[in-house]
C-alpha cells in the first residue's frame, strides 16, 4: 500500500485565491503585450488577442488592468467603430463634459450642453464612465479623447499615454468572481476614491439594466471570496415511496442496508 496521507486539518488541495467585494486599485497597463504582461509577473504563454466576435459583429477590447496589494485584475471594455443605436432606432449621443443621453436626432434637452456633441461610439460610455472616476474629474469639467475614432478601431496610444499620466491615481470598483474562478470588474459604475460613496455601487446594481455576472461578497467589503451561493433544501420524503425508509409514529425503525 502507498498512500501519502496529511492530517485532515491540514489544507492540501490548493488552488487559486480569489477576491470580492469593493477596492481601490491602480491602473497598470491597458492592452499590454505577452511581454509587458511578463514583466508585470503576469504568466500568459501567448500574445493577447484584442479583438472578439459576437453575433457575426466584431469588437476592439480595451482591456485595462487594474492592481491593489492582492494582485491583478482585467477591466475589459468592447468598443466598435459605429455609432450605438437602440432597439427603437435611437441614437447615443455624448458631449465634450461625459454626458450621455438617447435621442433620434440632436439632443434638445435643457440639461444637455451642445459642446462637442456627437453620436457615440459602441462602447464609448463606460470608457468615458472609467475614464471620469480614474482620473477624478469633477462635474462639468471636461473629459473626451481626441483619437476616439482611432481608439474605437483599436488604436489605444492615447489611452497608454493616460496610464502614464496617472500612474497614481485610484479608481474604486467592484470585483466578482465568475464561474467560481474568473475575476471580474463590474462596469455599470465606478467610483472615486473620495468620497467612498458605496451606496451608489449598490443603486447600480439594483438598477434594472445593472446586474453584475458574477458572485461578490455579500456585504461587499473587499477580501477573499466567500461563495454566496444558496443551499438547496432536500425534498420531503414521500413514505409510501418504496426506497423510502419505514417509520412507526415518530421514531425512524432500524433497517439493515446493503451498503
């Protein structure tokens, strides 16, 4: 016989730690190569593919990767180069300042500012969105890139270049985890580092277009991931079932088991 046994309080499966809840990170690279990801203890065994298919459509990923002292996260955010359009034939619209709204033709609202508006890209919004919250731009002010056209098709030199510019800015997000292994940023919201305003995590995701695919903390405090996936209870035993077991009143008889 050759068993290498351990004691059963000691913890040898292994595996890796994943983590959940709300954190402040830092951004590291946005579509780094396999050697950039090398030099960040990031092991990948081939160059990265930044672009995606769905549905016959093709998307540019813009892949932000975000650290805090437990390790490296991907932010993945699909853009095209064509204007975003609703199910009704309405079009997004965007502005010098990050404003976004939806209308068939030029936004008329008395809330809307008209500078530099135009239609936007697929994708746009939750770039800019990240964008506001990274580098902590107050409201009114404003925040566009001059290349969004050329980052839509992929071309991310003026984002690279913001990651240099705030190397030490924070950004607050929210970390799942998917299929009990994948880490995952939520990106209907993302918030400042100050003011720490979690409760408008938690009106995001309570939104009817906010869901979050992946399981997080319950209480959303940042640490190792704790499942919170709900116990099944058992069905009721049906005692006319012939492989049920047979009882007298409330007490269960004893039964020899084939096994």
């Amino acid at each position: 016989m050759a068993i290498q046994s351990n004691a059963s309080t000691e913890e040898v499966m292994g595996g890796m730690k994943t983590f959940s809840g709300l954190t402040n990170v830092t951004v590291t690279a946005v579509n780094p190569t396999m050697a950039e990801l090398h030099a960040m203890d990031i092991n990948v065994k081939q160059e990265p593919n930044y672009t995606v298919e769905f549905s016959g459509e093709e998307y540019n990923k813009i892949v932000f990767w975000l650290a805090n002292e437990d390790g490296n996260f991907k932010l993945e955010i699909l853009m095209q180069n064509k204007s975003r359009v609703s199910q009704t034939g309405k079009h997004q619209w965007m502005n010098a300042i990050g404003q976004s709204t939806w209308s068939e033709e030029e936004p008329t609202y008395e809330w809307w500012k008209t500078e530099g508006q135009r239609k936007a890209y697929t994708g746009e919004e939750t770039l800019i969105n990240f964008t506001k919250a990274w580098a902590n731009v107050a409201s009114g002010d404003e925040v566009s890139f001059d290349s969004i056209s050329a980052i839509a098709n992929g071309d991310l030199a003026e984002i690279k270049e913001l990651v240099k510019v705030l190397s030490t800015n924070e950004v607050r997000v929210l970390i799942g985890v998917s299929n009990d292994k994948y880490q995952k940023v939520y990106t209907k919201y993302f918030g400042r580092v100050k003011p720490q305003r979690d409760d408008l995590f938690v009106k995001a995701l309570n939104d009817d277009y906010g869901s979050f695919k992946a399981d997080f903390n319950a209480d959303l405090k940042w640490g190792t991931h704790v499942s919170t996936a709900t116990l099944v209870t058992p069905d009721t035993i049906d005692e006319n079932e012939d492989w049920a077991p047979k009882t007298n009143g409330t007490v269960e008889a004893k039964e020899d088991l084939p096994f």
